[in-house]
C-alpha cells in the first residue's frame, strides 16, 4: 500500500499517465523545454494499456518495427524486435527500456490517479488532486490517458454473486492464470477475446464464448523478425518512418489498388488472397481503396473473409454463426491466429447471445433470457472499453466558470484538432477525442502530437503568453470536419465504439478524425504558423503571474 501524503506542489506541467504518451511528453517537457513537470500513473510501472492488458495472446496488430518510438534515433538503433508482430510482454519490455535510456522514472509517481483537477481563473493554474493526497498547481495539463483505458463492464443483474473467479481482459492478473483443469466462460469476441481464446482453449477443460456480434477477424500471419530484415529497416530507418507518416494510417500498404471495380473477378479474388496473406491490416486497409466507401466493393471483401471462415470451421452452424452481416471493416478489424480453427476443438462451445441476451450472473455462471444457465470455475470479461471520453472524464475537470468537462460534452466531444477543448485552458490531449488517434499508428501519432504541445508551450512561454484554448466556433466547425469525413465512409453506418455505441446511453459521435496523419498534421502546423488560429490566446498579467508563483 502506497503511503499518503499531504504535499502541495508548484510546477510548470503535470502529465497524466506512463504509456507511449506520458514517457514522451515527460521527456521533451523535461530534457527538451528545460520545465520541471509531474507524472502521475495508476499503475505501479510504465507501460500505460501494455502495462494493464496481459491476456494471453495480447499483442500489436500492427508490425513490431512501427509500432515503436522514431523521435531517438539510438533508442531506434539499440532495440530490436524479436516478433514481426511483437507480443504484450516485448512492448512492455520496450517502453520500460524506453524509461531507463531517458531517466524517467524519478518523476513519474506510481500508483497514483487523479481525482480533481479544476482550473482557477484568477491565477490562470490548474490545481491537481490525486487519491493520496498530492496537490499539484500548474500551468499546464496533458492528458496520456490513452483511448482504451476505461473498462466496460456489463453490470448484469447479479453481478457480484458468481463464486468462482472472475477476470477482465483489460486487467489481467500479472502472475498469469492457470486454467488447466477448469472450466472456463468468456464474453466477447473483440480484438482482445479473439487474441485470448485460442490460448484460453487450449489450457481449460471447457471454454464457452457468449458471442453477440462476430467479427471479420483475418490471420496476423505472425512470425520471428528475420534479423536481414530488421538490419534493413535499420539502415534505413529514416526513410521507413516518412513512408509511415505519409501513409493513411501510419503503416504503408505499397500493394494497395484504386478500385475493386478495375481488376477482374479472378484478379480480384488473388489480391485479396495476397493480402489476407500478408496479413494483419493488409486486407482492411490496404487491398482496395474502395472497400471502406462502397458497400458494393465492401461486399465483395466481406464475402470473402466468410467463406474463409466457412472454410475453416468444420461445423457449417458453428461457421455461419461466426460469419458476421455487418459491413466489413466497419468495425476495428481484429487479427487472429487459429482463432477459428479453436471452434473445431471438442473443449470449445460458442453460445450465440444475440438472440438471447444474458439476463444475470449466477452463483455458478451464466443465465440467458430464455432460461438457459451456463455454469463455469472462471468468468471472463472481454467487453470493451468507454472509449476516449471515458479516461477523460475519469481525470473530473472542471474549467472556467466552473463548467464540467463532463457536462461541456454532454451531447459529444468538443474539440479543436482533438488536442484542446474550450473553456479549459491550457489543457492538452494527447491522442483526444476527434483526432487520428486509434486509426494512425499510435506511436507516431502520439510523437507529433507532443510535439504540437511542446511547440505551442514554447511559443507562449516566449510570448508571455498565460492561456491558449480553441474557440467555441472553430470546436463546430472541427466537429463537421471530423463527421464530414467519417460520413464519406462506411464506418459510422455500424455501431462501434468508434462512435460510442457499445457504451449504453452514450450520446453518439464518430470521435475519429479519418483524413490520415499526414494532412492532419498539416491542419495542425497550420494553426500554429497562423499565430495559433482557431485558438484563444491570453496574455499573462503580471499580477495573476505574482500570485500564482
Ligand atoms: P471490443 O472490440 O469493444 O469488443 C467487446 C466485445 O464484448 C464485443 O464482442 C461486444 O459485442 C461484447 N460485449 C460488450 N458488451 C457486452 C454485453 N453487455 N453483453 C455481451 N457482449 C458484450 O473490445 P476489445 O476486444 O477489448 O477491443 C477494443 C479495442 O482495443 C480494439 O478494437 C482495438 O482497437 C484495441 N485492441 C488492440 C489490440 C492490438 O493488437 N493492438 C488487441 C486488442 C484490442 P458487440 O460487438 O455486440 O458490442
């Protein structure tokens, strides 16, 4: 148990969070800036999401090699991918290396979270409480929370009456869990579950799946790293990265075609074959460049990954219930290995739960509507998360005049860029709501946004300048943007939690900017070579200045 404390500090920036985000930001705060700057993290290590999802199977979908850091080009140069596909364990390995190499752990403060962070107007600070009894006063406040932090847990009727053990994907026991011998209910069939149940499946007794909706998961297609090629990679990092950044979702996909319509059905049948072949994203991001806009093309590639599916699980009920209807890709296309084959196995029973829905938790499991229970050793929850607004709102910001972020975005995120809401000044998001986030490679993403931040935080401490936030107009303007462009796709036509769907009552936006990374990037340059338009500037008086200090 971490001791309480009753501190009161003063310091120029507190930064939430030890992920990808946090380390980056403490780094360029620190050693780039010259700012003396406070991290808080929850957990008890760095590592953010690779720190808390320890699944089994938990791993990247996309390639180890650009799924990493490219601001250092001796941390590029000293670490090397074991895996194409780098599993949960390397990642963490990576970041805590990532830690040690930059001195960072000294002013992050482990196991703790925020409780409070108001801003006072008067003094133009942000006064920060965490729940062992920091009070932190800044002028500037960045969120690392991440997207995916916020679990979603069905509160079934019954909930705490199961007497076996209970576990969350999102949360798993470091130590691991042994299921030999057990019989084991999963519920979900997310990326996370769709990654855990063929190892669940081979250790447990019995495994049972309550699935709601399938997914159009295609093979990872995992491997080791071939040491030629990660030589190669190196030896030309440089140009590797810009490739990335200039792609649509920061992985460059060189064999994507224009249109489905333009080659011949054969043609078209051996393309997608290649690319399920490549493997991870290849299929929903880089076969066609029409299969996320045209529901004529999508539904070719939709058919395509159901007859793989029908292909590879031998009982056609079993298949045709994991065949999802919905339009492909649509929904964040998970990456699997022998995730269909686990159906064939004797151990392994799959519950359709759409027609019948869970009704409550049980002492011993499961029961449906219908009646039906379903009893187990251990439950396992693979629900999902309360996506980008839920980590936000977790951190309990109340900005000027006393107006809670909550309520500001009581009907969807208000943003400008993603990065900064109005009314709550000079408070930045790393990865918010409305930018390319989840749908750019997040390292990358997260790298340009930091130092967006540390640009715009060294031109104010140039320009005496007290405050910067967006202006009311320009976060509507943002919001037809974002929407614009999400409503020229398929996408928003599903119910995900790209829109916030899967989280009941939550009012629905498509949180996602969809234009790629690099034209993001230039909208965001843009504002700051353009002295920061769209945005407020408050100039600091000297008063304010004297009192907050
Ligand atoms: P998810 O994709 O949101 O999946 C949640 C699953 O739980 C869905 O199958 C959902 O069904 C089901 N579910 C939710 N509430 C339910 C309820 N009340 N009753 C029954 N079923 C319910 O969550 P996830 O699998 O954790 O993945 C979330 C995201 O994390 C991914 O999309 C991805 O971006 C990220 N992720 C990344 C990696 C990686 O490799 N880098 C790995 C895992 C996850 P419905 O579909 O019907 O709502």
């Amino acid at each position: 148990m971490t001791a309480q404390t009753n501190t009161t500090i003063h310091t120029d920036a507190v930064v939430v969070g030890a992920g990808f985000s946090g380390l980056y930001m403490l780094h360029t705060l620190r050693d780039k800036l010259g700012m003396k700057a406070e991290v808080f993290e929850a957990a008890d290590g760095v590592g953010g999401t690779w720190y808390w999802n320890r699944y089994p199977g938990a791993r990247c979908d996309i390639s180890s090699y650009h799924y990493s850091f490219s601001f250092s080009e001796e941390i590029q140069q000293e670490w090397s991918w074991s895996e194409k596909y780098a599993g949960q364990a390397e990642i963490l390995d990576y970041l805590r290396f990532v830690a040690d190499k930059l001195d960072l752990r000294d002013d992050i403060t482990f196991e703790t979270r925020v409780v409070s962070s108001d801003f006072d107007e008067r003094i133009n600070r942000w006064t920060i409480k965490t729940n062992r009894g920091h009070t932190v006063i800044c002028k500037y406040y960045i969120s690392g929370v991440g997207t995916l932090s916020t679990a979603a847990i069905p509160s079934y009727p019954g909930k705490g009456s199961f007497k076996g053990n209970v576990y969350a994907t999102s949360n798993w026991p470091h130590e691991g869990v042994d299921f030999t011998g057990k019989t084991v209910g999963i519920v979900g069939t997310g990326a996370s579950a769709i990654q855990a149940i063929p190892l669940i499946a081979e250790q447990a007794k019995h495994l049972t799946v309550f699935q709601r909706t399938p997914n159009y998961a295609t093979p990872l297609q995992n491997g080791q790293m071939e040491e030629a090629e990660a030589r190669a990679i190196k030896g030309r990092y440089g140009e590797f990265r810009t490739e990335a950044r200039a792609s649509l979702a920061g992985v460059p996909f060189p064999n994507m075609r224009e249109s489905i319509f333009k080659d011949s059905p054969e043609d078209v049948q051996k393309h997608l074959e290649d690319c399920w072949n490549d493997g991870g994203f290849a299929l929903w991001l880089g076969s066609y460049g029409d299969v996320l806009f045209d529901e004529k093309a999508n539904a070719i590639v939709a058919e395509f990954v159901r007859n793989k599916i029908r292909q590879r699980v031998n009982d056609p009920k079993t298949a045709e219930l994991l065949c999802p209807d919905y339009l492909y890709g649509t929904k964040r296309q998970p990456c699997e290995t022998n995730y269909f084959e686990t159906y064939n196995r004797d151990n392994v029973s799959l519950v359709d739960i759409k027609p019948n829905p869970i009704s409550r938790v049980t002492e011993g499991g499961l029961e449906l509507t219908s009646g039906d229970s379903h009893e187990f050793d251990c439950l396992i929850y693979s629900t999902g998360f309360d996506a980008f607004t839920g980590p936000l709102f977790n951190l309990n910001l109340t900005g000027r005049h006393g107006v809670r972020l909550k309520d500001y975005w009581s009907e969807r995120p208000r943003t400008n860029l993603g990065l900064m809401s109005n009314g709550f000044p000079n408070f930045f998001m790393i990865t918010g709501p409305q930018s390319p986030s989840v749908l750019f490679n997040m390292p990358l993403g997260i790298e340009q946004h930091v130092e967006w931040i540390a640009d715009t935080i060294r031109h104010m401490e140039a320009n005496g300048i007290a405050t910067i936030e967006p202006e009311k107009a320009r976060e509507d303007q943002w919001h037809g943007v974002v929407e614009g462009i999400a409503n020229s796709t398929l996408l928003p036509k599903t119910n995900t939690w790209y829109t916030g769907s899967n989280i009941p009552g939550k009012p629905r936006s498509f949180m996602v900017y969809l234009g790629g990374g690099a034209a993001y990037k230039r909208v965001c340059d843009e504002a700051a070579d353009n002295d920061y338009a769209g945005f407020i500037l408050g100039k600091a008086f000297a008063d304010q200045e004297a009192v907050a200090s």
